[in-house]
C-alpha cells in the first residue's frame, strides 16, 4: 500500500502516519524526519540543510528527491510506505510519479488532512510549548516568524497538488481538525483498513 499523505505543517501528518503504519505494516517515512537526522551531520550539507530548515523554506527539490528515491528502493518499503511530507513541490510530484511509473508501481491513495491556518498556529505554539515542559527539545522551526514562511511556502508549492492528485482521482481529504482519533479512524475508512472500515 502506497499512501502519501498531504496537508499544512501541524496538520498531524506525523502523528496520524505513526498511527496508520501499525494499521497497513510499512514504514513510514517522514521527510523532514529525514531532513532532520541529516541536519545533525556536522557537514557542509548538514549545515545548509540546518540553515534552510530553521529558516521555514524547503531544501532543494534536487536533493529530497535523491533521498525518498533511495529510501523507496531499499527492501521494508517493498510492500509500500506511508509518505509524510513528501512531495511537497509540483515537481517533486511529477518526478516520484515518473519513478513509480518507471517501476511500474502506482500510489494507492493521496490523503489530504485540511485544517484552519489559525488553529495550526495555535496548535504548533502548543507543540513547542509542551516540548519545552517536557524538557524535549522544541523544532527549530516552531516558532510563529517561522510557521508563518512554511504556511506559506504549503499554499504557495504545496497546495497546488490537491489539484494535481485529484485529477488523477487519488486524493480524499479528511478534517484534519478533529479528534487525533477520529481523525486516524477516518483514515483507515479512506484507505479500507482495520476495524474501522465502513
Ligand atoms: P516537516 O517535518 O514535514 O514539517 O518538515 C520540516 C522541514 O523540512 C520543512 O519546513 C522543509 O524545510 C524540510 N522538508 C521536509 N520535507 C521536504 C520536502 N519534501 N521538500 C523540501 N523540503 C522539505
């Protein structure tokens, strides 16, 4: 099963991949996960890609492509993978769908989680001040200067492949706002999994 799941930062992408991948059994493979673990290379690349996330902008398209390719290729992620925060550019999409095709594989489901710019910032304010009670280190990147870059890097890059998708039939959306589990419940209806499935 191939899902790749879209929405705005905070939107609970993470939470409800985490939850979802114990439902379908594949990874699920989070780019700025990714993004993050490379940007604790004490490198040149480690750096930039440091930089580029505090800042709110997206890294090359060049590279994260490079790197969800070759994590697709290695063999747990065979029988599909749960996608979170990728693609995140038209053209990032227009390239994975070239690999896939080229692979003969197809995605079988684009779930698009909608929720209300003021709520996600409230919502993210919440998430960084709780890490910080917990005494977990807070995202560099959740603080509101910068979620107001990455909103708008979403509606401006992003967005524009709720279109795309749907044209290809794939995409559902789902209220991302609701209860964390009536949200994953959702999601498994979407996707025809688990004891949810109407
Ligand atoms: P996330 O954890 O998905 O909110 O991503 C955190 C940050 O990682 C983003 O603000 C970007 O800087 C970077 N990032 C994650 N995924 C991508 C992607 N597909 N393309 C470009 N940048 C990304």
């Amino acid at each position: 099963m191939r899902i790749v799941l879209l929405g705005p930062p905070g939107a609970g992408k993470g939470t409800q991949a985490t939850r979802i991948v114990d439902e379908v059994r594949v990874p699920h493979l989070s780019t700025g996960d990714m993004l993050r673990a490379a940007a604790l290379a004490d490198t040149e690349f480690g750096s930039e890609v440091r930089q580029t996330m505090a800042s709110g902008q997206l890294v090359s398209d060049q590279v994260i492509v490079a790197a969800v390719m070759e994590r697709i290729s290695l063999p747990d992620a065979r029988r599909g993978f749960v996608l979170d925060g990728f693609p995140r550019t038209m053209s990032q999409a227009v390239t994975f769908d070239d690999h896939l095709d080229r692979q003969g594989m197809t995605l079988d489901h684009v779930i698009e989680l909608r929720a209300d710019e003021e709520i996600l910032l409230d919502r993210i304010m919440t998430r960084a001040q709780q890490a910080r009670e917990t005494g977990s280190a807070a995202r560099a990147d959740d603080n509101r200067d910068t979620l107001k870059v990455r909103l708008d890097a979403y509606n401006e890059l992003t967005a524009p492949l709720i279109e795309y998708y749907r044209e290809r039939s794939l995409l559902r959306s789902i209220d991302g706002l609701q209860a964390v589990d009536d949200v994953t419940a959702d999601l498994l209806k979407v996707i025809g999994s688990g004891s949810s499935v109407a």
